[in-house]
C-alpha cells in the first residue's frame, strides 16, 4: 500500500511521490513526476513527467505544471495559474527540450497568474494575483502587474515606516541603527538660507570609511531594480543626491527598506550584506561611495550562494 493519497477520482501514474501526498479529484499526474512529501495537489490539476515538486507544496485547482517545471519545497501555486514552456510554440511541434522554469523555496504565486518559460522566480518571492512574469523575480521580491514589477521585498516595507527620519535642517549628524546589524542610516548636518541648502559629512568620522571610488546611477526606469549583490570586503555608503531611491538591505535573516528621499541622508552597508535599490524616480541620481577599488570577484550575485556563507 502505498503512503500517500489519492481520490477515487484522481489518477496518479507515478510511484515517486512522497509520504502523507493528498492528490485530489480530476487530478492526474504522468509516470516520471517527482513529488515530495505532504503535498497538496488539488482538483483538476495536471503534472507532466519532466516535472520536480518539492516537498509541502501545495497547488490549488486548475493548475498545469507542464515538463520542465521545478517547484521547491514549501511553494504554493495559487488557483488557475498559468506555467509555459515553450516561447514560441505550435501545434504539433515539439522542441528537442523543453524551456525550464524554476519557483525557488517558500515563494507564492497568487491565483491566475501567468510565468513565462526560462524563468527563476526567487526564495520566498510573492507574485500577485493576475500578474504576467516575463522576467525572473529576485528573492523576497514582491511582483504585481502585466508585466509583473517589483513593488516591495517581504518583511522589508513594515519597518521602512519606523525609519523615517525628519528631512529638515540639523545642526549636528545622526546614525539611525537599522535591524540589519551593521546597517546605517546617516543624516547629515544640513545649513538652509535663502542662497539654497549645504549638507556636509566628513569621511572615517561620518561616513565610517575613506572612499577609493564613487559611481553614479541615474536615468534608470522606475520600474527596474538595481544592486540585487553582497560584496565580500567592499563597503558602500549611498546618497540619493536628487528625487528618490528605496534601499532593501538583507543579512539572510533581517530585513529592512530605507527611503532616501533628501540629499543629507545615506545609507552605510557593509561587506556581506545583500543590498537592492528599486523606486527610483524619474530624476534620482544615486552616489555610491564605496572602501575598495572595483574587484569582480568580490561580488556576490546569486543570492543562494549568499545565503549559505
């Protein structure tokens, strides 16, 4: 016998399915799937051979998961969402292999939502009920629209309201601890006359090193996130020195967005912290301090890897 369920009404032609699986009515699921334990597979689901499920995944009804399509442990695939697997498909023409499709670990999609093939949908990612993903999603990224966009990280947009610091004129410098540990927010001493406004800070008392480089980003669509990396060694210290730019700094444990909406305001991230910058406006200009000369291999790019240092 064996230790997983499946309804009188539902065909499961696999025997590689985990223990204490429920697979419902109308469900079918062809020979070569793999399916982790104490899944959910609702009515009127359907799961192709080339298929991988990790283990606690629930999928709800009306769900394809066609060849080429992995979901990891803990994902929830929401009502009638929709996964492709061919960018270019016709009938009765099948590509020599299939466009794979990757929903990492703990990451949501809400109901009806479309994934287009070639994709990676992030750790712990939430894709809007609706949403058309037409790019790959970073981790902890929340995605809405046609096309989806990122509108916010978990867990980050709660404490970016405990962060709002008064962008009016200082008479001294103030550090703001975040909940990343090592993360800063300074607000600089800011001098207003009717000439205009003057922020200064002083390098290694301030801002907490000597730069050996600074790069600008400007003219960049709201719409696109930048940063998404950790650097082993490198620091960097962020101004936003015109509009606006939304800071999501990550240790794997904490997380916290920070506005910086004033040109007297930046941010210090040390080495080993996962940074992000989204929301930009149409004219912000984001100076970026950084301690150490450009290194290629001092980057840290995938976000999984940084995890498991």
């Amino acid at each position: 016998m064996s230790d997983f369920f499946v309804h009188s009404l539902g065909v499961c032609e696999s025997t590689q399915v985990g223990a204490r699986t429920r697979i419902w009515a109308f469900a079918h699921v062809l020979p070569n799937a793999k399916i982790g334990s104490d899944c959910n597979l609702c009515d009127h689901t359907f799961v192709e051979n080339d298929v991988v499920i990790g283990d606690r995944v629930t999928i709800k009804s009306g769900v394809q998961v066609w060849d080429g399509v992995t979901l990891e442990d803990d994902v929830f695939v929401g009502p009638n969402v929709t996964f492709t697997n061919d960018p270019f498909p016709r009938s009765r023409q099948h590509p020599a292999k299939y466009s794979t499709t990757r929903v990492c670990r703990g990451a949501s999609i809400g109901a009806n939502a479309t994934i287009l093939p070639d994709l990676t949908i992030g750790e712990n990612a939430m894709i809007g009920a609706g949403s058309v993903v037409t790019r790959s999603v970073p981790a902890n990224a929340i995605a809405v629209g046609n096309p989806a966009r990122i509108v916010g990280y978990v867990n980050a947009r709660a404490e970016a309201a405990e962060l709002a610091l008064a962008a009016g004129p200082r008479e001294t410098h103030r550090v703001t601890a975040t909940n990343v540990p090592g993360v800063s927010v300074h607000e600089f001493k800011r001098v207003r006359d009717m000439r205009g406004d003057l922020a200064v800070g002083n390098f290694e008392s301030e801002v907490p090193f000597t730069p050996k480089r600074f790069f600008l980003v400007f003219g960049v669509p709201s719409k696109e996130t930048r940063g998404e990396h950790a650097h082993k060694q490198c620091a960097q210290f962020l101004i936003c020195v015109a509009g606006t730019v939304a800071v999501v700094v990550d240790d794997g444990e904490r997380r916290q967005e920070i506005l910086l909406d004033t040109p007297n305001r930046g941010v210090h991230v040390p080495p080993m912290v996962w940074c992000s910058q989204y929301k930009y406006s149409p004219d912000a200009c984001l100076l970026v301090f950084a301690s150490h000369p450009y290194d290629a291999a001092d980057y840290i790019r995938n976000y999984d890897e940084f995890r498991g240092r």
